[in-house]
C-alpha cells in the first residue's frame, strides 16, 4: 500500500494492532483511495464467534481512542456477526466468516478497481 497521511497511518497501526492482538482471522487491508472519498482504507477481518466479533471490535475503538482518534460511529455491536467501526479515513469491518462469504466486500471493492 502507498503511503497514507499521517493520522490515517496512526489510524492504521491502531486497528491493526487490535485485530493482531485479539488474534482476528483473515485480516484483508484495501486500499480505497481510488474508489471513494469515504475513507483510504478499508480493513476486513473475521472472528470465530460473535463473541470474538464483538471483542475485536471493541480492542480496535480502544486502540484508536489510545491514538487519540474517537469512532465516527460503530455499527452491528448488538448482534455481533457483522460491526463496522468507521474511524474516518479507516473503515474495520469486523465479520463472522458466514456474513464475510455472502456480502464479499473484497469483491466488490477491488472490482472496480
């Protein structure tokens, strides 16, 4: 990936730090820089229950509150099998492997590349 600026690559460091420390599965960086104004870079991961969703959720809000940055908004903490932490120039999609298979976002997102 090309270099982001600075608060995104905090940003960055941040959720990928959670996601390792948590041990999170499948854990797929996009850069989307090209694609949208949203964010310049989506992170997609997979925990092995909602349980573990949720907790990888919550380790990525407290790391980026660590690095000095609050959540946008989180989405999907309820129900746990999919939580979108939007961390503004970072988007984590935490999912269970199932909801992971059926929306594809790796797909749709480097598709239209």
């Amino acid at each position: 990936m090309n270099a982001f600026d600075a608060d995104t690559q905090k940003l960055y460091d941040a959720a990928m730090n959670a996601l390792a420390d948590l041990k999170a599965q499948q854990v797929t960086p996009l850069d989307v820089r090209a694609l949208t104004s949203l964010a310049d870079v989506m992170i997609i991961a997979s925990g092995t229950s909602t349980r573990h969703v949720r907790a990888l959720a919550d380790e990525v809000q407290v790391k980026a509150k660590a690095a000095g940055f609050m959540p946008v908004g989180v989405e999907g903490e309820q129900d746990g099998e999919w939580v979108l932490i939007d961390l503004a120039g970072v988007i984590v999609h935490v999912m269970l492997p199932s909801a992971r298979t059926f929306y594809d976002l790796e797909r749709l997102w480097t598709a239209q590349a």
